[in-house]
C-alpha cells in the first residue's frame, strides 16, 4: 500500500510539474514507454523488464500507468488488447 502511495505522489508532482504530461495519444509517448510496450508485447513481466532496462519495477510500474493513461485505456489488459488490435497503425510507431 506505502509503494502505491508513493508512486501515485510521485504521478502527480510529475503532472503538476510538467504540461507537457497532460498530452495523450500515440505520438505523446517517450522512448522508454515505447520500449516498455515492446517488452510487455512479448509477454515480460515487470520484474523482466526491469532487469533489461535495468530499472526498478516500480519504474515500470509507472511506465505502465502513463502508457495506459496517454492512451485513455482502462488497465494494462486493454492495452494490450489495444497493441494486438491496432498493430497496422502502432508497427510504425513502436518499432525501436
């Protein structure tokens, strides 16, 4: 419970702090958010992305939520969901 409260603070300092968070879509997403979706598109778990990026799973838990909330989705199932429905338009896009 203390590590969700801490990351949600720190979710929100980040959007106070930064307009530019406020931006959805596609194209609003960072480098290593679209890194992370590479991962998660292969079936890593955060804890495997974390070694690989060598980042801690709280980091990616983060990722997570901004990914899901830049793209209006609901939870990190939808967006998946989402990555398999739409992978004509996201190919370009994710591709590192």
């Amino acid at each position: 419970m203390k590590d969700k409260i801490t990351i949600l603070i720190a979710e929100d300092h980040i959007l106070v702090n930064n307009p530019k968070m406020t931006t959805t879509g596609i194209n609003s997403l960072s480098q290593r958010e679209i890194e992370v979706i590479e991962y998660i598109k292969k079936g890593n778990s955060s804890k495997e992305i974390a070694m690989v990026l060598n980042i801690s799973r709280k980091t990616i838990g983060v990722h997570r939520y901004n990914i899901v909330r830049k793209l209006n989705l609901k939870n990190v199932a939808s967006l998946i969901n989402y990555i398999n429905t739409s992978q004509s338009d996201l190919y370009e896009r994710f591709t590192i």
